[in-house]
C-alpha cells in the first residue's frame, strides 16, 4: 500500500507543468536593458529561454549564433535563463518549448501600442499562452539596441548601457566615423 502512494506521489509530482517563459527578441545587440529585464523575469518562473529571432529579412550587425554567444555570457549567472535561437511563428516556438508565458519589455507608450497588437494576435492564435509585459527600469527606459550602436559609430560612450564584451565587440564592428572637414 506504502509503494502504491509513493508511485502515485511521484506521478502528481511528475505531472506538475513548470512555468515556462520565452523573451524573444533580435539582441542586436543585448543591451543592459534586456539583462535588467531578464534578471527580474528570471524568479518568477521555472525557467526562461532567451530567444533571438532568425529573421532572413532583416540584416543585423551581429550574426544569430553571434548573438546568441553574446546573450550566454550576459546570463550564464542565471541558473534558470537559457539562450536559443528561432524564426517562424513565436507561439509555436513557445508551444514547442512548453512556455506558458511571452516576456515583453515596455520602455513608452509607443511600444506598449505595437506590444499590445501583437499580444492580442498571438492570443487569437494560442489562448494557452499568456503575456506578460514589464516596464523597463528607469535607467534603461530609453535604451534601444538601434540607440547604442549609432552612439558608438559616432564614438560615443556606452559603459553601462551594454555588457563590456558587448561593448567590445561593437567597437571592433563599428569602428567610430571620422568627420570630414570642408
């Protein structure tokens, strides 16, 4: 009687569904945004897949496994955050990884606009997946990949605003313009 509750424990236990969560996104590159935004995602699941989209129409700066490179070494002290990539429909990336939940960050009104369209299209497409949109901490609500890479194109400074190695690897990408003078 004893062996037939602990089997029937261990399958209730076996049958609880972690909370997953999937933050997708092109990190091109990763900015200490995205890392503020993964730090406090990260305990309140099971666990959270980084994902950066392959998208063939777009051309980034950095290559996918690039990024994703990038992205492990931002999180690696985070035992419950992983990195992969995908393209395709997010939700059935999302359903394919088991995830409950979207992870989006808002930084303004104008992204709150495009995030709510396109949560409500990915609820039309799987109600079992919920959204979840965090606002950006006030140091990083104006933060944008786009941002930091024209500022260090135009020599600008960016410590604090990206991983150092992030950094780094922007400089040898983008190496600062120098002005002409007429």
């Amino acid at each position: 009687m004893e062996a037939l509750r602990e089997a029937r424990k261990n399958r209730e236990v076996s049958e609880v569904k972690q909370r997953v969560a999937v933050y997708p996104g092109s990190f091109d590159p990763v900015t200490n945004g995205h890392l503020d935004l993964i730090e406090r995602c990260a305990p309140l699941v099971d666990r959270l897949i980084v994902a950066v989209l392959r998208n063939a129409g777009k051309e980034p700066l950095f290559t996918t496994d690039e990024r994703v490179e990038m992205l492990r070494q931002a999180v690696a002290h985070l035992g419950n955050v992983e990195v992969d990539s995908f393209d395709g429909l997010l939700v059935e990336y999302a359903r394919r990884r088991g995830a409950c939940l979207l992870l989006r960050g808002i930084r303004a009104i104008s992204d709150y606009e495009y995030e709510l369209q396109m949560a409500l299209m990915n609820r039309r497409l799987a109600p079992e997946i919920e959204t979840m949109f965090m606002m950006a901490g006030e140091a990083y609500s104006f933060l944008s990949s786009r941002l930091v890479k024209e500022v260090i194109a135009l020599g600008g400074d960016v410590r604090g605003l990206v991983p150092p190695q992030v950094e780094a690897k922007l400089r040898e990408r983008l190496p600062p313009r120098t002005s002409q003078a007429t």
